[in-house]
C-alpha cells in the first residue's frame, strides 16, 4: 500500500521545521506501511555538499559490526580525500555516515569511489539533499537520526509496506538519482515493465542498489533529465514509458512534482496555497502540518504538477 | 493532535470500543466534539446516541478528515458533519440523511442501501462504489471510477469527473453537470448516465440515447429536491447491450441442444 507525502515552502528561506513536519506526516500515515519510513529532506541551499552513506543493513548480525562500520567510515574519507573531496565535517548515525565537503570534480567519480568500500551505499548525494531511511515507523527513525530539529526548504517522505522486495535500508524509499545530485523520488504502487527498463538503465552505464521496482523511477528520471529534459517533461514521458500503477512525488534542489499513473489507481490529496503545497497519500497527513479545514482535491490520472519555491 | 490509541506489547493497537458519553444532548439532537476522539470512540458514540438514546439529529464537529466515520448506520436520522472526511466515510449505510461540509476521501457512500449523502465539497475516487439505493449528491470534483458497479440509486455531481465513471454499472441513475474523463461507462451492463459538460471518451459499449419526457421528470424531480435550479441540457447514455452474451452456448453445448 506504502504512503507518500511532499512538502514545499514556496517562499521559504531554508529555516522551515520540514523534518518534525514530515516526520508527522509519515507517522500519521503509519497504517498504510509500518516496515520503514524514509525521508528526502532539503537543507537549502550551500556553498557544500552533503552526503549520505550507508555501512550496513539494519538487519546484519554482525558481531563485529562497529569495528567494520568504524573501517568503513575510515576507507570512506580516505578515498574521498584521494578523488579530491575537501572534506569539512563528518557526522555519524547509527548505521550511516555523513559526510559535508568541497568538491570540484566528477560526482559520479565521487560517489562510485565511495561505493567501492565493501557494503557501502550512497543513499544520497547533493547540495542541499538529504536522504535517511531505516526501519521502524516515522517517529522511530527521526528520533533515531534527530530529524526533529531538521530545517530546511522542502521534503518527501515515504512510509512503506514491502510488496515486491525485502524489508531492508537498501530497498527503502526515497531514491537518489544517482549519479545526479539532489534529485530524489517516492513512490506507491507497482511497475510492470520494471525488469526491461532496468536492463535498459543497467546498459546505459547506470547502477541499482536494490530490487525495488521504485528505484528506476528515480533513475529513469535523472536520465531523461541528463538527456536536457526539465522535470516535468521527463514526468510526463514517464506516463508513456512506465507501466503499471504509481503516484510518485519526485524533488529537485527548487522544485517538487508529482505524477499519477493513467488508471489513477493510487490515491492523492493535494492542497496548495501561495505559501505551501502539500500532498500525501491520505488527507489526514496533511492535517498534521495544516491543522483546519482546508480545501483539498484528487489529483486526476496522467496528471503531472511540478512547483517551483 | 487527537488522542492515540493504546498500543499492546507487539505495538499493535489494542481494542477499545467503550463508549465515550461525552456528546452534549438537547432533545432529540445532539453534538460529538470529535477533534480529540479516536475514530472507533467517534463511531461508538454515534452509534449509542442513535440507537440508545433515540436522537435523531447529530452534528459531529470538526472530525479531521479521518477514515470510516459514520459507517453502517442503519436507521433513519440527521448526521452532520462539519469538516473533512477521509476514504470509505458513511458506507454501509442504510436511512441516514448525511451533510458533510468538507470534502471526503475515497469511496464516500460505498454500498448504500438508502439515505442521502450530501458532499459540499470535493469526493475522492470511487464515489458512492456498489452504491444499491438513495442519493449521493458531491457538489465539487470526484474522481476516478464514480459509482463502480452501481447497483442502484443516483449519484449527482456538480464538477468534473474522472475517468472509468459508472465502470460495470448495473443500475440507478449518474448525473454530472460537469467533464467527464475517459472510459465513460466502460462495460455497463444497466443504468442512465447524464452528463452536462464534455465526455473526453465513451467506454466500450456505452452509447447515446434518446431523450423522453421520463428523463426530463427525473432530472428536474432531482433538482428541486437539492435546490440546484433548472437543470442544464444534458446528453444521455445508456448500455448498448453489445456485452450480453450470458445466454450464447458454447459451439459444444451448441450441437447438444439444437
């Protein structure tokens, strides 16, 4: 079933409390997929990058799992440095890494130089994108990784009932494009045709971490974008070229878009004013962060809205 | 923001369907304060004031565009609600006359048998779905697949409907004042739809009809009813009955029999 949820700020200045709003919003749809929650959290914009790493599954049994995680944290920042990264601070979680640096290079380089440390995932990578998924409900994870106090401009969220691949941090939501920085994607529903685009994807030079039908979504994104595609056009070539059932939320570093499928099998509740947009899964998600009665309606199948801060 | 309910050792949420008593009653009406009731208490005390303390006009206030509310109410009465509601709102229902002010989620009035349900705003896919008697009136948008498998009764909607309304419709009546999307009347076996705007599509075997003064008495009786004003000119559709083929043998059974 899973539930979705965006939040934009459209006047925002980057000092908006999107990480307690979206942690609410997640928990409120709880029901709908209680095996793990993630977040794609936008900071604002920086002068640095930001990047996510995951060193091991939450479901390792590992005896000498924190020595291994403390080695991976090390080759981490060792190669980092050698492929050029002017590395300002590191932060650890319990399973993760961040990682806030300078960089001139290639990030595609950047990023598969990290990920040739054995069990080591890019979960995301950008200027202002942040991407924490685990396992556990909403209010679990945020306090795992102290997202309440997260501000920032914009965040999707992602509460998920498995349906197709294992309950783990590698097939969580949200995706990051890779190798394209701050692009990031949630997803409700099912694909069809989800193995010929991954063979296509995987020929074109593109690598899957997981076996979520959700992850070619993102990536299938980012390539029509690198192709020169804006967001919108590259959402609406989806409808055509993705088969199955999905409303997905997909952001940017300043824009957030959804898209629903041609038999509009997935619900969304979409409520927009001149200062906020928020859409979720169910109504009941967007009254935690809009507490009145507001004016919502359905998004109709095939339809695709993008908006801008 | 509301009140949670208690979790058991495994986190699963433990049942409590006590009765809350806590409804303000002034003769034969009465008014639930919902905002900080669960869902379950919300429908425990609707039911209790209805069937045990014999009010017949309830106001329940500001319920937060929570899911199944109001469901399977079985008697006649007033229920208003005065907000949002979430997905399969007031289903089941059999004699209610239901208001909502807000709008409501998926499958509002599924299965109804009779009653009215008025939305004065925007419904979710799936309205009145299996619908079998009464009325639901959706002054806003719906969506996807309105009165999916309709059995009986009418569904009028003030906007725009989306696509696959009246999918496998087998009786009652739609009216739509507004556009409807593609697949109208995709494999209806029975029933009229009335539509005011454009049709982006006709599903398979839905076809054109010819107008009778039956149309123009129900369309206008309707109206009236919900203070809508003169009806505007409306295209009808019925089922061209292309699909019926309950009846054909099978070549086998064919030599059998003949």
């Amino acid at each position: 079933m899973c539930g979705i949820a965006g939040i934009i700020y459209r006047n925002g200045g980057g000092q908006e409390q999107v990480g307690r709003d979206m942690t609410r919003m997640l928990q409120a749809m709880k029901h709908r997929g209680p095996d793990s929650t993630g977040f794609a959290l936008y900071r604002g914009a920086g002068d640095t990058y930001v990047m996510h790493v995951k060193l091991s599954e939450s479901t390792e049994h590992d005896p000498d799992l924190e020595r291994r995680m403390q080695r991976q944290r090390g080759e981490v920042e060792t190669r980092m440095r050698a492929a050029g990264a002017r590395i300002e601070e590191i932060k650890e979680a319990p399973r993760t890494m961040t990682v806030i640096f300078d960089f001139d290079g290639d990030l595609r380089t950047l990023a598969d130089a990290v990920e040739r440390v054995r069990r080591t995932e890019v979960l995301s990578l950008g200027r202002s994108l942040e991407i924490v998924k685990d396992l556990g409900d909403a209010n679990t994870v945020a306090g795992e990784y102290g997202l309440g106090a997260f501000t920032g401009t914009h965040a999707i969220g992602h509460a998920r009932m498995a349906t197709e691949s294992d309950v783990d941090i590698a097939n969580a939501h949200p995706y990051w494009a890779y190798p394209f920085p701050d692009v990031a994607v949630v997803h409700n529903g099912q694909l069809t045709n989800f193995h010929d685009w991954r063979r296509r994807l995987t020929r074109a030079g593109h690598r899957f971490h997981s076996d979520c039908d959700s992850e070619i979504i993102a990536v299938y994104l980012a390539e029509q974008m690198s192709r020169g595609r804006s967001l919108e056009e590259a959402m609406h070539q989806s409808l055509q070229d993705l088969d199955g059932v999905f409303t997905y939320i997909c952001v940017t570093e300043d824009s957030l878009g959804v898209a629903k499928d041609e038999l509009g099998a997935k619900p969304l509740v979409l409520y927009e004013d001149d200062e906020i947009v928020a859409l979720a899964s169910e109504e009941i998600a967007i009254r935690q962060v809009l507490d009145r009665e507001i004016e919502t309606h359905d998004p109709y199948e095939g339809e695709v809205r993008v908006w801008s801060r | 923001m509301s009140e949670q309910p208690r979790m058991d050792e495994r986190g699963l949420v433990e049942l409590d369907d006590s009765i809350p008593k806590q409804a303000k009653i002034d003769g034969s009406s009465a008014v639930i304060e919902a905002r900080d009731m669960t869902t379950r208490k919300i429908n425990a005390e609707l039911r209790w004031l209805i069937y045990e303390e014999g009010v017949t006009d309830v106001t329940v206030r500001d319920p937060s565009a929570r899911h199944s509310l109001g469901v399977a109410i079985l008697a006649r009465c007033r229920i208003r609600f005065e907000g949002s509601l979430g997905y399969f709102g007031c289903g089941l229902i059999d004699g209610p006359e239901v208001e909502i002010t807000g709008r409501v989620g998926w499958s509002v009035a599924e299965n109804m048998m009779s009653g009215v349900v008025v939305v004065e705003s925007n419904a979710g896919s799936l309205a009145g779905a299996a619908l079998r008697g009464g009325d639901l009136v959706v002054k806003g948008d719906v969506g996807a697949r309105t009165g999916i498998d309709q059995k009986g009764g009418t569904i009028i909607v003030l906007g725009n409907a989306a696509s696959m309304t009246g999918f496998m419709m087998q009786r009652g009546r739609q009216i739509i004042l507004g556009d409807v999307g593609h697949g109208l009347g995709d494999s209806m076996y029975d029933g009229t739809i009335y539509v005011g705007g454009e049709v982006a599509s006709l599903g398979i075997d839905c076809v054109d009809a010819e107008w009778t003064d039956a149309d123009t008495e129900l369309v206008e009786r309707k109206f009236s009813i919900y203070g809508l004003g003169k009806p505007p000119e409306l295209r009808k559709l019925v089922s061209g009955k292309k699909l019926y083929n309950y009846d054909n043998l099978e070549p086998s059974e064919r030599r059998l029999v003949l």
